[in-house]
C-alpha cells in the first residue's frame, strides 16, 4: 500500500527522491517522510498529510515545505530513503510516519507491507533495552538490523548485509524495505510478498515499489523476486539471495515515458485517464483481434481442451470485470464459470480441479489478496494466469500466463481505464473459447468499431452529465441498478461515487431491488438504472423503475433507448443516452457515464479526486 524509494549516486538524492514520492504517493498519502546520510549522522523529515501543500489541510506544514526555502531544497545527500504511507498500524501521525530509526540512530527504514509477528520481535526486543518511537509494525526492522550489527563483525558494509539477511530470516508476513545506514555508503533493499525494483543507471540506483518512481530519469530497471536482497554502491550494484548467492537478473526498459506520467492538461489523473479510454482499448485488442490463435498460442500455452470451469479472481474494480467475464463464459461458451472475491477465497479451502482454468485480475499486478488466491489455484494444480497492466509485476510472474492491458499508467486511486481495457482482454480471453464462428466474426467487427464508439460516448454524455453534476451532488443516497451484463457495472458505477464523492451508493442487480433496498426509496436517493441490451433484460429492468416511479422516486437512466424510457418518466428524471452495441460490450460503453457521473459530482463537492480519503492505488497487504 506504501511507496518507498531510495537513491544512491552522483547527484543531489534529497530532490530525486522528493520528485518520486510526488509520483508513488498515489500509493498512500497520509504521513510522508525522507530519511538520509548527513555526514556521519542520519537526519530524518516527516510530515503528517500530503507531499505538496493540500486543499484539505492548507494549515499543516507539508513535507515540501520542510525540505525547501524559496522554492530551494535546503539539504544535500548522495544516499536518501523516502516513504509515503498508507496507513496499517497506528493512526497517521509524525511519530508513525516513516523512516524509522534504530535504537541507536545508526539505522534508518523505509517499509511497505505488513510484519505479522511484529509484536513478538517488539517484546524481544524490548527486552533487550531497545526503546519503541511508534506504534507501527515497521520499527522493528530497524531495531533487529541494529541488534544483529552489534554482534556482528567485519566491515560495516558486510556487516549491515548480514544484519539483514538475519533480519528477514526472522520477518513473517509480506515486505519489502529499504535501509541505510549512518556508517556505510550503500542502500539496501530486501523483499518477500511485496513489490520492489530497481532502477539501474550510470552509478546511480533507485530502488522503489514501482518504475513511476524514475520514469524519466533511467530507462532500465530489474524487478526483485521474494527473498532477494539488491546492494547499490556508486561503484556498482549486485543481487543476492538470501543465502548470499549472487544472482544474475536480465535488465529490461522501463515501461512508461514522462508524458504518461504527466496530467497532459487535464486538472486531473482520473479524468485524463477517462479520456484515454478509447486510446487504451484500441492498445488492448489492435494486434490480437485478428491474431486469435496466436493469443491462444502465446499467451494461454497448452490451455486445457476440456475445461472443467473458468474461475476469475479479483478485488473491487477488478472482481466487478472478472463478474462480466464470468457471464460472458457461461452465456456464450456453454463452460461453467464464477467470480470470487479473492480475499475470501484464499481462507475456505476451495474444491479445485486441475482442468479448472483461474484468471487473477488486478490493475497493479501486486494486490496480496489476489495474489495469494492465485498462488493457492497453482499450488493445487490449476491452469492459472493473468489479467494485469504492470509489466513485470508479482501477479503477472507468478502465472508466467495471461495478457497485458497495455493501458499505461493509471495515477487515479479509482480505476476507470484499466476496467475497460479488462473488460476488453476478457472478451478476447472468451473469443478462444467460443466455438461459434459467425459470433466469432460478428464480435470481431464490433471490437474495432469500440474506440469510435467511445469517444462518441465521451463527446456526447460529458457536457449533459457536467451541467447536471450540481443537480446530482444535491443527494446523499444512491442505488446503482442493473440486470444481466450491466449488473457489475451497477457495482463499479457505486463504486466510483463512493470512492471519490465520498457518498453512499449501493450497487444492486435490478431484480433484487424489491426484496428490501425498495424501502431506501425517499426524496433523498436517486435511483441509477441501466437500462440497455436485449429486450427481455431490457423489459425487466424497465419495470424495476416502474417498482421505483410508482413510490415517488426519481431516477437517472443510462439507455440506448431513450425514446421508449421517455414514455415511462417524469420531466424531473434524468436521462443519459449511450450508443448500442453488442451485449458483451455494452459495459465498456454504459461504464463511462458512470465513470464522468462520478467524476463530476466529486469535483463540484471538492473532493480530492485522484487521492481520495483512506484509499491507495495498490492494495499490497491482505
């Protein structure tokens, strides 16, 4: 959940390592802090709240005006570690934010991830003299380093190498940290569960939880497997396993540009990374569409003829596009499939087949709940693989399976372009499935036709759905309805007004409306129906807003139909016209609505849209 990044090298690492906090702190932006060697001393800065000034505490002191005079930074440092922390353990306060110095001062950590037997190794450690500043789990770390250094020796470079080798063979749980000491020139960083690469230049080195951190400024990186340890000097770096092995890994270009990283004159990531949608679909699908067999060649290798069920595991976002995947296996492939929230899965012990097929979905690559699903599905000899956007990523080399979004970076804590480009690569994932040609053909067209779609969609709701958000912000209760396809974008569209507007919104399948969510309805809910796809659906759906209309309700509607809607409401209702298209794509289209709804309503409240309240980008903790 947090960011952390260190620097080692020629320049000035207090300004580098400034500049990659700004870009992680989509990773958590509750406390932030810089810990670096000054001299032969460590001098630690934290703050409590944003990096840079923020809207919602103008009066606080940030990070950057500690570090800076005159827009000038104050302090040099050619060694520098810096956090920015989502918070799991202890309220997100100064004396929890990160680095964390040893008990000694000679020792300072930057952690991501969550130490499960952190209170055992405190009360050890307490009685052995050592002296605890917080209440997180991470200090810790810092005190076992400096335990295993004093009965150490050899140089003070071996010996804070073993000290940390020692250290994690003591660590339960998912980490991965970085540490520097006030006595050597070098970073370390070590990791098992949680992400972590490095950045390799001309004797300068960044470690971090992702590339955005030096997206600019080196172009090659190395992803870290769990329980490999990365030594940066000036002179040169090496990778070792924990048993002290050196380890030879392949370097590869980093993923991302400067201008991917940059709001390109949007005044946000999210709404950017809603316009990028029909860019970042055509990038998902333009060179598999008319290559089906060679993604079944490539990217799903020896899948299984006969395939018992096609299971989708994900979390939020991610598990509402498994949900649609899922009825587009059963509907049109004739082969049993479910949806699972992957953090429950992991804890019931499921019955699996070795023919069942088990597609992990995640934005990052790195969500520990679905990640560890996924492990469980390959340790019992499933056919696994996955569905993620990060090249290199935990989840994606885990399944050495699956397909890439190629959706870019997404900065916006809540997902939109990474949804559709899901929703894309399930449809294609389905197309190798189906043993339909003429769906097959007919499919295929309507796929490329998308990107037009949706920029359609885009130039003509975003005007409407802006001049209403004022209407819209009025309301502090929402059901999201829909039946069929569109139920799980029912969910996400609740989903983007909770994560951004901070209001309550329910996502619920139309048809269960009536059994109990019915006695919400009052003048203060707005019902958001969707209301598209084949006649049946569409009949049913329209008569849940019936249910709705004939208590006093108001209702928005999402339709590629408004002129039959219009015979059914009131001129005080809203209606959102979207184009029609195939059902398995019809989500893709009536999504984006949801998504500007969103967007829009949030902005005429205030809200911090692209970091709102309790929320991060990458959810690396279960």
């Amino acid at each position: 959940m947090c960011g952390i990044i260190g620097y080692i090298g020629p320049d000035n690492g207090i300004q580098i390592v400034f500049d990659g906090l700004v870009r992680l702190e989509y990773r958590g932006y509750d406390s932030v802090g810089i810990g670096f060697r000054d001299g032969d001393h460590l001098t630690i800065i934290k703050s409590v709240g944003r990096i840079e000034r923020s809207l919602a505490n103008p009066d606080l002191p940030s990070l950057e005006d500690k570090l800076k005079d005159d827009g000038q930074f104050k302090y040099h440092s050619n060694l520098v570690i810096g956090h920015t922390r989502w918070a799991t353990h202890g309220e997100p306060t100064e004396r929890n934010a990160h680095p964390h110095l040893s008990h000694t001062g000679r020792f300072a950590i930057v952690h991501n991830g969550i130490i499960e037997n952190y209170l055992t190794l405190k009360d050890q450690l307490i009685s052995e003299g050592y002296e605890f500043r917080s209440d997180t789990d991470s200090e810790v770390i810092a005190h076992l380093i400096d335990y295993y250094y004093n009965r150490l020796t050899g140089t003070p470079d071996d010996r804070l190498l073993s000290a940390v080798e020692h250290t994690m063979s003591k660590l339960e749980g998912a980490y991965a940290f970085l540490v520097i000491s006030s006595e050597s020139d070098v970073l370390i960083g070590a990791k098992r569960g949680s992400p972590l690469c490095a950045g390799i230049g001309k004797e300068e080195y960044i470690l971090s939880s992702d590339e955005m951190a030096f997206v600019g400024r080196l172009d090659k990186v190395v992803h870290l497997d769990d329980n490999e340890i990365f030594v940066g000097r000036k002179t040169g770096y090496k990778i070792l396993s924990l048993s002290g092995k050196e380890i030879i890994k392949e370097l590869s270009d980093v993923s991302y540009d400067i201008e991917s990283v940059s709001k390109g004159g949007y005044p946000h990531y999210m709404l950017k990374e809603i316009h990028e949608q029909p860019i970042t679909i055509r990038n998902c699908f333009a060179s598999r569409i008319d290559h089906l067999e060679t993604l079944l060649r490539d990217n799903f290798p020896k899948l299984p003829r006969n395939i018992n069920r096609v299971i989708y595991l994900g979390c939020g976002t991610s598990l509402y596009a498994g949900m649609i995947g899922s009825y587009i296996t059963e509907k049109y492939t004739g082969i049993p499939s479910r949806a699972e929230y992957a953090s429950e899965f992991i804890y019931r012990d499921p019955v699996m087949f070795r023919n069942d097929v088990v597609l992990a979905i995640s934005q990052s690559g790195e969500t520990a709940d679905t990640k560890e699903a996924l492990r469980l599905a390959k340790d019992k000899g499933c056919y696994v693989g996955g569905i993620v956007n990060v090249v290199g990523s935990q989840i994606a080399r885990l399944a050495g399976k699956g397909m890439y979004l190629h959706a870019g970076p997404e900065i916006g804590v809540a997902s939109t372009k990474a949804f559709t480009s899901q929703l894309t690569a399930l449809t294609l994932f389905n197309m190798i499935l189906v043993d339909d040609d003429e769906f097959r053909l007919t499919l295929t067209q309507k796929i490329k036709e998308l990107p037009t779609l949706v920029e359609r969609v885009l130039s003509e709701t975003e005007p409407l759905i802006k001049s209403l958000a004022p209407e819209v912000a009025r309301y502090k209760n929402f059901l999201y309805l829909g039946r069929g396809i569109n139920y799980p974008v029912a969910l996400e569209g609740a989903l983007k007004m909770k994560e951004i507007a901070y209001l309550h919104a329910e996502g619920y399948s139309s048809g269960e409306m009536k059994h109990g969510p019915i006695a919400l309805v009052d003048e203060n809910l707005l019902s958001v129906f969707i209301i598209t796809g084949e006649q049946v659906i569409y009949s049913k759906t329209l008569n849940n807003l019936l249910e709705i209309k004939a208590r006093k309700g108001r209702v928005l509607v999402i339709t590629d139909n408004p002129d039959e809607i219009e015979k059914y409401i009131t001129e005080d209702d809203l209606v959102i016209t979207v184009p029609q298209t195939h059902e398995v794509l019809s989500p893709i289209v009536n999504v984006i609505p949801l998504q500007l709804l969103a967007y829009y309503v949030a902005n005429e409240l205030g809200r911090e849209i692209d970091k709102p309240r309790n929320l991060a980008k990458s959810v690396t903790v279960e």
